[in-house]
C-alpha cells in the first residue's frame, strides 16, 4: 500500500509539472494547452436554441445581430434573406437532434482561430428541416469574423439537392434555393 500512495503521489507530480512547463513553454495565456473537458457541442446547442427562438419570434434584428460583422459587410441581400428564411420556416419547433460538432481551431504565434460547423435536425409542428451552421466562436486576429458565417436551412425532402459537401456549403449569410424563372 505505501508503494501505491508514492506512485500515486510521484504521478501526480509529474503531470502537474508537465502542465505548468507547457503553459510557460507556449503561448496559451496560462491555460492547460490540451483539454480536459470540450463544451462545442454545448455551444452549438445554445446557439441552435437562440436561432429556433428568432424564428419562432420572427425577431429580425436578434438574428441579425448572431452574424459576424464581415459577414454583414460581405453579405449586401442579409435583411431580404432573413425575411426569406422567417417565410421559409414554418411551425413551431417541436425538436431538435444534437449537433454533430466540427471543431476547427488554428494557433500561430498566441494567435487563435476556433470555428465550428454543425448538422441539425430540426422538426416542427409542420414540417422537417435540414440546418447547416458555420460559427466562429474565437479569432485574435480577425475579431469581426466572430459570429455566425452560414446559416443554411432547407427542407429534409430537399436534402438530395440542396445539401452537399460542407465546404461548398459555407456562403456568408443566410442559403436560399435560387429560383428559376423559366
């Protein structure tokens, strides 16, 4: 049993001060540079939350607001496509799957990106839908890049054409369908 306690003890030592020389070795203002515990599957789910409740509100300016400032700059048609999404979405959400999270997260010289990219499911008293979100969460460098990016909902029968491979997926701003006037 003393044999345990001290390799216990002596463990214990060695990973505290492998994490205290990591911290001083790279620029990670003073945290654990790995981690022990990732809550992206938690945002993503708050931020699901809060878009189902703009849409449920058809409040145009909260909406609005979770998307990046470039985004806002880049995107000149953003008030017209969140009218289309407001007519677009019908129901109320009854619910949705938890997200699939991609995380991806970048580190140059104390500099940090962190972007995630998620699928939902969403179902509502009329209809099921397909979502598709772009968010970053986190850039030191760009620090108007953080916010929504994409926002793409379509109908789950629609998946087959209008839902592809992600990253032909990232628009800046909200997706719709672009209709044919033939």
């Amino acid at each position: 049993m003393n044999n345990k306690f001290w390799l216990f003890i002596l463990s214990f030592a060695i990973v505290v001060c492998f994490c205290t020389s990591c911290t001083r070795r790279f620029p990670f203002n003073g945290r654990i540079p790995f981690m022990l515990y990732n809550d992206d599957s938690t945002k993503a789910t708050k931020r699901i939350e809060q878009i189902l409740a703009t849409l449920k509100n058809r409040d145009k300016a909260a909406l609005k607001a979770m998307f990046s400032p470039r985004v806002l700059e880049e995107s000149k048609t953003i008030d017209e496509d969140i009218d289309y999404l407001f007519s677009f979405f019908q129901g109320e959400a009854i619910s949705f799957e938890k997200p699939g999270v991609n995380t991806s997260e970048s580190w140059n010289r104390g500099e940090k990106t962190k972007s995630l990219r998620y699928k939902i499911d969403i179902t509502t008293s009329q209809q099921r839908y397909i979502g598709f979100i772009v968010e970053c969460i986190e850039d030191t460098v760009n620090p108007e890049k953080i916010g929504l990016y994409t926002l793409r909902i379509i109908k789950a029968e629609d998946k087959e054409t209008q839902f592809g491979l992600w990253d032909d997926m990232e628009i800046a701003g909200i997706y719709h369908p672009v209709v044919s006037t033939n």
